[in-house]
C-alpha cells in the first residue's frame, strides 16, 4: 500500500495513542507527494492531504483510494 501524507502531523506512528513504536509495517511505502507514487505498483492507495485529487490520476485511482483530510 502507498501512504502519501501530504499534510498533517508526520510523526503520528510513533506518536499514537497506543504507544507504537518501530517502523511502518513492511507492506507499507511512504512517499510526500501524490505524483511520486509509481500508481500501477500498488493495489491500494491512502492519501492524507488537503488538495483536489488531480484530474489525471483520479481516474487510475477510482475504487484504490482512501483520502483522509486532517484538521487545519
């Protein structure tokens, strides 16, 4: 699965409520930006941002994207 946090805080694993500690799990990539994703290489897509989903890639990512939209 592709992570792509774009906004909020980065340091949310090892600062969760329940104490996590460690890597993210292996299947797992992160990456800053939407556009570095290699998007035929992921089953699955969570997408922590602010922005409109660019028009070019909403299509490829129909039915593979979670979106998540943190508090300013």
């Amino acid at each position: 699965m592709a992570l792509v946090q774009e906004a909020g805080d980065s340091d949310w694993w090892a600062n969760h409520a329940n104490g996590r500690s460690g890597p993210l799990p292996a299947n797992v990539v992160r990456f800053d930006r939407l556009e570095e994703v290699a998007i035929d290489d992921f089953a699955a897509v969570l997408w922590i941002s602010r922005r409109v989903m660019p028009a070019a890639l909403a299509a490829r990512l129909a039915g593979r994207c979670v979106t998540y939209r943190p508090p300013a």
